[in-house]
C-alpha cells in the first residue's frame, strides 16, 4: 500500500543535527495522517509521498523547512513572583507573544535568576538544520473520524478530552504549566 492522502502511516526515526548528534532516538514511532495536515514537517511528507512499508531514507531539512530561524525577540524576561514555584530550567508555560492579535505559544524556562526568570518562545530546535533516519512500518487508510478531526486517533495518536486551557490575558506568560 502507498502513502498517500488520509493514509496513515507509522514511522521509525531518528533524529540528529547535521552534524550526526543524536537529538532524539525515536524509541516510539511517529505516527501521523499524511496529506498536508500539519501532523509532521512537510518536507517529511513529500519524501515519503508514494513510498510503502519497508522504504528507508536519511534527509537533511534546513530550518527554513523546519521550525525556522533562532528570534531573539521571542525571548522574555519576566518576574519569578509571576510564575508558580517550585521553578525549575527547562519547564513550558503558555503564554502571548509580544503584540495582542498573536496566538498564545509555548515558553521554555531557560536560565533563572534570583527574582527574574528568562523565557524562550523559539521551539528548541529553531535554527538547526535536522537529519532524519526514516523507515516506513505501517501503512494504512485513516478512518472518517480521523480525516475529519486531521489526525490519527489511538495508540501513538490524539486522544481528545474536556479539559480546557485557560490563560491570563496580556502580554505576560500564562501562569499553568505545560510540561
């Protein structure tokens, strides 16, 4: 069976930066509804478009195709009162860019200091070039509700719940973590 659109397709990875260093070992595959639904780098899509089980490849993608560019002005400095304790590097939070008409975006604490804590909205991996070790495992044709819901539903899936997220308003980090 060929991976084609609402296919889904299991695949075993590796991750490394361009120079070889493992970034992630991929111990469980990714699993996603292939056909332009945002649930993996594009890049990755078209690599695998119209391969089956078994096909095996190693790509660079540069971080234009990635998760872009380093922006140094997604990097805030806020006071430690606002966030909960215990704080700890390394901790997400959702909070707003700077400029009211932007969607909310993760935060990764990345230094702290006696009263001020630095966070980064740049994903980890902005600004790297990426080198993916892939191999096609499964294949296999999405079902209505996952075409209709744009991602796969199950083990290695989206599970949907009630929970909602609520955040403070403004320029400041929301104060519930992430991770």
């Amino acid at each position: 069976m060929k991976i084609a659109k609402n296919m889904v397709v299991t695949v075993n990875y590796k991750l490394s930066d361009a120079q070889d260093n493992l970034i992630e070992d991929g111990r469980e595959p990714m699993v996603y509804l292939h056909g332009g639904y945002e649930n993996t780098l594009p890049k990755i899509e078209e690599e695998l478009d119209g391969k089956e089980v078994g096909y095996a490849s190693i790509i660079q993608i540069e971080p234009e195709d990635a998760f872009g560019d380093y922006d140094p002005a997604l990097v805030k400095v806020e006071d430690r009162s606002r966030l909960p304790e215990p704080l700890e590097v390394g901790m997400q939070f959702e909070g707003m860019p700077d400029g009211a008409d932007e969607e909310a975006m993760i935060f990764t604490v990345t230094d702290i200091a006696e009263d001020k804590v630095v966070l980064d909205g740049n994903h980890p991996l902005a600004g790297m070039a990426l080198r993916f070790s892939l191999s096609v495992a499964e294949v296999r044709h999405a079902t209505e509700e996952e075409i209709a819901h744009e991602h796969v539903h199950g083990a290695h899936g989206h599970h949907h719940d009630d929970e909602g997220d609520e955040g403070e308003e403004g320029d400041h980090v929301a104060i519930h973590p992430i991770h």
